[in-house]
C-alpha cells in the first residue's frame, strides 16, 4: 500500500488510502506513518541501515565486508581475530 500511495500524485494519495484501507485503520494509521517518516527524512529512509558492524567484533570474529541485505538482517564476512585454527 505504502508503494502505490508513491505512486501516485502526492494530492491523489489519501483518497487511494481512504479507500483501500477502508475497515483497516491499522494499516491506514502504518501508510501514513509511512509517509510521514519519507517526508521527513527523505526518500532513502527505508533503505540506510540504522546499525553498522563493519570493524565490530562478536565473539572470535570481525566483521569486514557486507556480503547481503534483507528485509530483517544483515550478512556480513568476517575474520577470525582469535587463535584456534587458522
């Protein structure tokens, strides 16, 4: 829903969310949250990563290269800083 309100012309966008999400308040108040947040801070907001690792240390390991995205994780390759094994 958030993608086709984009879509359309920013003056056309609440009466395709009135009538989509008619009997669906919860998903309204969430499209126009939505929006709200993208007007506020820009278009690339759903896409900057609120937390980093590169350089971070968990465990042995040091992570170094982002090696994939999700919808609800981060990949990243990472090296061995402590002994063991090499």
């Amino acid at each position: 829903m958030f993608n086709a309100a984009l879509a359309q012309p920013e003056a056309e966008r609440q009466a395709l969310i009135e009538e989509r999400c008619a009997g669906q308040p919860a998903v309204r108040n969430e499209v126009l949250n939505l929006l709200n947040a993208r007007s506020t801070m820009g278009s690339e907001f759903l896409q900057a990563s609120a937390v980093h690792f590169h350089g971070q240390t968990c465990g042995a390991f040091r992570a170094v290269l982002e090696v994939g995205r999700g919808g609800m994780s981060v990949v990243y390759a990472g090296d061995r800083i402590e002994g063991g094994f090499d």
